[in-house]
C-alpha cells in the first residue's frame, strides 16, 4: 500500500471552483479558467509515494508544487480528487482529525526553518511531541537523541538566533524526526541555504534516509536537487503532473519536448549510475577456455578484450586480443589471463567515478553486486556514449546492446576502447 497516493489531485481558487472543474473536464485550459476568474493551481495530479521512498516534485514558480503538498499536508482542502496517507481518506477531515493526522502521522520541513524564536533549540526539536502530550523527560530525550542524528548534539541550550542558517534548518529537521512519524513533507527546505551548506544538507538527509527508512515527499525547483535525491521524481508544468520516473527515466525518456529540454543541460556524469548503463555480460569467458575460444568470441563481438568470469560469477581477471592471438599461434592450451587490473564498481556508482578506471585500464569496467557476482559491464564506447544523450534507434546496434560491428570501411572501438 503507498504511504500517501494522489487520485485526479486538483486545486481551483476563485468564487466558483467547481465550475473550473467542469470547465477542465471539458476541455478547457489555465488562461480560459482565468477569463472567468479562476486560478488552476493543480490539475489532475495522481501519483503515489511507496513507503521508504524519497519522492521528488519539481517545478519552476507556478508550476503548482507549493499547493501540491499544502493539499497533502491539509493546509489547503482540494477542490477535487482524493488524498491518502497510509490508507487513509485524508481529503475532507474533520479539523481534529486533521491534526491527529499531523500529530502522528505526518511532520513537516519548512523552508524558512520556523523555529520558535523564544524556545531553545531543544525545546523546539521537542515541541512536536509537547503538543502530542509525551512527558517531559520522554521528550527532552528523544529531541537530544534527534539532535544528535543531524550533528547538532550538545545544542540544546541555545536559542535560534545563536545558530546559523544552515544549522537552524538541522533543527528544523530534527523537529520532524523527533515527532517520530513515518511520513515527512520538505517544502522547498534547502533553497534558503548557500550552496555549499546546501549540499552539506543533502549529504544530511541521504544518510539519515539509509538509516531510517522515512517516507519523505521533498518539494523543489531545483533540477539538479531532485536528481540527486529523489528514488522517483515528478515534474510538474502549469499545473499538471507531466512525467514521474527516475532520474534515469526522465534523462533518457522524456515524456515530451517540455522536460528534454528541461534536462538538456543536466550533468548527466553525476545523475546515471553504472547500473543504469551497463550491457549484460555475454562477451565472458570461464577460466578454462581455451585461447581458441575465446578469440572466436572477440571476433564475433568485435572486441579487443574479455572479462574472466568464474562459475560462481566473479571476475578473476581478463584476457587481451595480443595475448589470445599469440597463444592461438603459438598452440598453447591454457587461456593467458592478462595482469591488467580489471576495474569493480557497483551499479550504484555514479558515471562521474567511472571515468578514471577507464583511462586506467584495458579491461571493461565490471559491475559487481555486494557479493561480488558480475551484474553487468561498461565498455568505455558505453560510458561515452551514455553522456552524450538519450539513446537513438540505429540499426548498428544489437538488441543485446553489444552491437554487430561497424559498418565497412569505419574504425572498430571495441569495448576496451582500442582501435
């Protein structure tokens, strides 16, 4: 079951938004609403946020994102369209409902910190759990405890005004993880901050993420933010939900022309991973072949190496096309693994850390699981061509992803990317 999901979300301001609603279900736009003195904030958003999942609303100013999760959090009730938050109809709450619902099911993280400036640090971290009636000593426990996770610990003492931005933000943070809800709502909370200080804070929130498994849905209009965090992201534009995927997705398979060019000048080194981008490993070897067979497979896949691959899947080296060559003329039997370091990467490794392993060695690049097991490879052809784009149809290109060769007359690249 998602921990919050979104059905035909939509949010019209103006004296009669339920004709707007008509008005859109016949077909209607934004500036004809507007004729009749309506605003079409939101429109028909549905998606879902999975539980543990970082999920990631992008948009520029008047996109709608900011009325997105007023409507989510219960700040603003949707003209129409259902809300659910572990599988509760949260659209048309009672208001003490509502506020059980924030109390324990929800915490928020503003942009602007909204600390209370005469309460201490501690004591605002706590407040949450104050209103929620938990004891004094219980609180104050579980707000150093909150502290301590965003590297403000032995801060409780001071006031707001003594901290920096930065690091009333970290309170802030602390606040919504004390109140020890499953789900967390970020409205824009990092673009306040420097950007040094706001990288600081992504770092931040990544490593509490891999520790505590929050539901997190993070508002942003910064690009580069929303790659960098979100598990899946939704682009929003003019008030509608235009695309949700990954931030490989939405790289390589844009939904339309709006988002291409939306990501055309992503640094896509930083954004893909090697899982993303490797091929399936078919061009391997076992360590007991022979040099006969393991120069028939590099001429069938136009290679000038070849990576060793144990029964259990592990790589235990590789063979070059000199090497191989030489043993077939010579008549030896036994397979010439090279003493090339073989690179070992993970497949959540950015391509931007690829990058020297492939200027380094004459092996591929493998993609090896935690137990070590060949997942995937990277020919340095691959890792070049993965920045310069989403991928074309070409009838070059095998649907195994290996390729059948170059056409006559052009240089072969094999995947180690030698000529």
């Amino acid at each position: 079951m998602p921990a919050i999901e979104a059905s035909g979300l939509t949010k019209i301001f103006g004296r009669r938004p339920q004709r707007g609603v008509r008005m859109l279900q016949d077909g209607a736009d934004r500036a004809e609403l507007r004729k009749e003195g309506l605003t079409a904030a939101v429109i028909d958003a549905t998606f879902d946020v999975q539980p543990g999942e970082i999920f990631v609303v992008m948009g520029l100013s008047g996109s709608g994102k900011s009325t997105l999760i007023r409507m989510v959090n219960g700040l603003l009730e949707p003209t129409d369209g259902v809300i659910t938050i572990d599988g509760q109809d949260v659209t048309h709450l009672s208001a003490n409902a509502l506020r059980e619902v924030r109390r324990t099911k929800v915490s928020m993280v503003f942009q602007h910190f909204a600390l209370l400036p005469h309460r201490t640090v501690g004591e605002n971290a706590a407040y949450p759990m104050q209103l929620r009636g938990v004891n004094k000593a219980e609180r104050e426990a579980r707000a150093e405890e909150a502290l301590g996770m965003v590297g403000l610990g032995g801060w409780g003492g001071y006031m707001p005004d003594q901290l920096s931005g930065g690091m009333r933000q970290r309170v802030g943070l602390a606040r919504a993880l004390a109140a020890g809800t499953d789900v967390m709502l970020m409205d824009e909370a990092f673009s306040a901050l420097d950007p040094l200080i706001r990288k600081e804070m992504q770092d931040q929130l990544l490593e509490l993420q891999s520790e505590l498994g929050k539901t997190i849905l993070f508002i942003t209009h910064d690009l580069n933010e929303a790659m960098r965090l979100g598990d899946r992201i939704a682009m929003m534009r003019d008030g509608r939900v235009v695309q949700v995927g990954t931030s490989e997705e939405i790289l390589n398979e844009p939904a339309n022309d709006y988002v291409a060019q939306f990501v055309a000048d992503v640094d896509r080194s930083r954004v893909l991973t090697a899982g993303a981008v490797m091929e399936r490993p078919v061009a391997v070897v076992g360590p007991d072949s022979g040099p006969k067979a393991a120069h028939k497979l590099m001429r069938e896949h136009q290679t000038s190496s070849l990576l060793v691959v144990g029964r259990d899947r592990t790589v235990a080296g590789a063979v070059l096309e000199s090497d191989v060559a030489d043993a077939v003329r010579r008549g030896v039997e036994k397979l010439p693994i090279s003493d090339v370091p073989v690179p070992r990467v993970s497949p959540d490794a950015a391509l931007a850390e690829l990058f020297h392993h492939a200027a380094e060695s004459k092996a591929p690049i493998a993609v090896v699981g935690e137990s070590g097991r060949l997942e995937g490879v990277i020919p340095r052809v691959t890792l070049l061509s993965a920045l310069s784009g989403p991928p074309t149809d070409s009838p070059d290109v095998a649907a195994d992803g290996q390729g059948e060769g170059p056409a006559d007359g052009e240089p072969v690249l094999d995947p180690a990317g030698a000529k």
